[in-house]
C-alpha cells in the first residue's frame, strides 16, 4: 500500500474516478443485465473483448433508470459498437 | 588587557607559535630602542586598530553565515511548492500526468496485441461486517478497451451499515495508467439490514501502458477494494482532491 517505507520508490496513490461513484442498485433493476453480463464472460474465458455488447447493454440500463449520468455512448469507450455499419442495418446504435 | 588580546588574535593566525616568538622578539627589540611610553602608544594605537580590523573582519563573516542560515531556512519553505510543481511537471511518485483526460475515452483504440490479466481482490476491515466479494477473480482486457466488473456486498446483519472503500492497484507503476471511469470507491454506500448489491466498476487501461518500456513485463494487474465502516461524523478526504 502507500506505506513504503522508503523515500526512493514510488507508492501507489489513489484517485478518484472521473465520473464519481455509481449509485447502488438496491432494486436489482439491472441485475438481468449483470447476469447476461457474467454469463458471457464465464463463456468466453473472462475476455472482456468479448462481451462489450453485454456491459454497454448493461451500462445503457443503468442510465435509464436514473442509476448513472446520462452519457453519450462514446464517452464510454463503446464507439465501435456504435457506428452503424454501412451494408447492414444497424441495431447497435443509439441517439 | 592588552597582552590577553595579543594572545587571543595571535593564537588564531596560522603558525600562532611563529608568530608569537617573532612578536615577542619584536616588543623586546621595540622596548629597547624606543622609550617605553612611546612603545606603549604606539603599539597601542597598531593595535587597536588591528583589533578593529579584525573585529569588522568577524562581524562581515558573522553576518554572511547569519545571511547563509537565513537562506536556507527561507529555502526549506520554498521547497514545497517548488518540488509540488516539479512533481506535476515530470510525474514523479505517481502523480497523475498521462492520459488523464476524459476526452481521451472516446477517441483511443485498443491496443489489441497486448493481453493483460486483471485481477480482483476485496478485503474488508476487521470490524466491518459485510460479505464483499468480486463477482469475477480474472478479467482479460487490453489496454484502450473499457472494461466493466462486478463486485458483490451482503450486509448479513440486522442494522444498516454504511461503508466506504479505498482500492489499491498492483504494481504500483502500473496503477498511473488505470483509469477508473466510474466504480463504488470514496463515497459512502449504505446497505440495508440483509440487503445484498452488485457493484460495477467501469475502468480501462490507457493505450499509453503498451509504449512505457517499464510495463513492458507486466501482464497481471490486480486491483484490490477495501471497504471501511464508515462512523458518524467522519469526513474523509477525497484523494486526489486534497493535494492539488
């Protein structure tokens, strides 16, 4: 932890995140989207690369029930599963 | 008065046993060939002003080592900001420099080649009741890709409890290019009597992680939660908000 004795080396030193805390979800309103979530990560190995569909589900859950600011789903890092692609019709985005 | 004086300025000259039997050769011989009262004056009047020489000669050098002390006491105080500012400017101690910008999110591309475990740990303090655990023990991510994971907490009592918690990021190097973008940490969070909750934390690694030639070993990270009760009354500080 941050009590290193040593003046040389480095400690760690927490921040705060960006956008705050989350509220708890004390209703479980998205605890269905938490379970799709875990479920295809234990699927997959736990490879996060592979379920960002579940947890941008998950997070849009949130922001609609009043569990998280309202944020454009780019600011989230879910930029790619944003754009439509050109040929198909798209069912990934939102306004 | 006068002799105590010759020894005392005598003494503090290089080769002061030189020096003392020339000068009492030189009284001698001046006794001798002038007459006493003479000698008397006008060893004196050498004298005096010799002792006056040396007098502002010490008060120079006194106030220089006055003026010395002084500079270094002011120094001392004007370090801390001085060294603040160089600490945000070249990011020593693991003060925030890279990639702390929120624009960054949603621009950066995932570095695809570089894997890297992440692992969770959740302890809770000695008196703190709850049941916290992580949903997860591993996640794999890549650096540049948001991740989301889950804790669980069950309050197994029959009070409410409210808790507070501080995380931990190992290896500490790797800890300034783990950004979290949302999570449970630093604010209070109250669990009913038999509630249980889930609790994300939104974070990513930055892409900056894959080019510093000091992580280029590290392949697990693993970000450890602690949760505190947190009593009545209590104020904690917001770190990061604190310092700067």
């Amino acid at each position: 932890m941050s009590t290193a004795m040593n003046f040389g080396s480095k400690s760690f030193k927490p921040r705060a995140p960006d956008k705050g805390a989350f509220p708890l979800d004390h209703f479980g309103e998205c605890k269905a989207f938490k379970d799709t979530f875990m479920k295809c990560l234990r699927d997959n190995h736990f490879d996060n690369s592979k379920c960002r569909l579940q947890s941008k589900d998950y997070l849009e859950c949130r922001m609609d029930h009043q569990l998280m600011a309202k944020e454009p789903l780019e600011k989230l890092g879910f930029r790619d599963l944003m754009d439509p692609p050109p040929s198909q019709a798209d069912k990934d985005s939102k306004p | 008065h006068l002799s105590s004086w010759l020894r005392g300025c005598i003494q503090m000259l290089p080769g002061g046993a030189v020096a003392r039997t020339l000068h009492f050769q030189a009284e001698d011989f001046l006794r001798r060939r002038l007459p006493a009262r003479l000698v008397t004056q006008s060893r004196g009047r050498k004298w005096r002003s010799q002792q006056d020489e040396w007098r502002t000669r010490n008060k120079t050098v006194l106030t220089y080592i006055a003026a010395a002390g002084v500079g270094m006491i002011g120094l001392s105080y004007a370090a801390v900001p001085l060294y603040r500012l160089y600490c945000q400017a070249s990011g020593l101690g693991g003060t925030a420099v890279a990639g702390h910008d929120t624009e960054q999110v949603a621009t950066m591309t995932p570095v695809k080649e570089r894997v890297i475990k992440v692992t969770f740990n959740a302890d809770t303090h000695a008196s703190m009741q709850w049941n916290f655990r992580p949903q997860q023990t591993e996640i794999f991510v890549v650096p540049g890709e948001t991740a989301l994971a889950f804790y669980r907490a069950k309050n197994p009592t029959d009070k409410p409890i409210i808790g507070i918690s501080t995380y931990n990021v190992v290896p500490f190097e790797a800890g300034q290019y783990f950004n979290k973008i949302q999570c449970f940490c630093f604010e209070e969070q109250r669990l009913n009597p038999h509630e249980e909750v889930d609790m994300p934390v939104f974070f990513y690694i930055d892409p900056e992680f894959d080019e510093d030639p000091r992580m280029a070993r590290v392949e697990t990270i693993t970000l450890s939660y602690t949760f505190f009760e947190a009593k009545e009354g209590q104020k904690l500080p917001l770190p990061g908000y604190s310092y700067n």
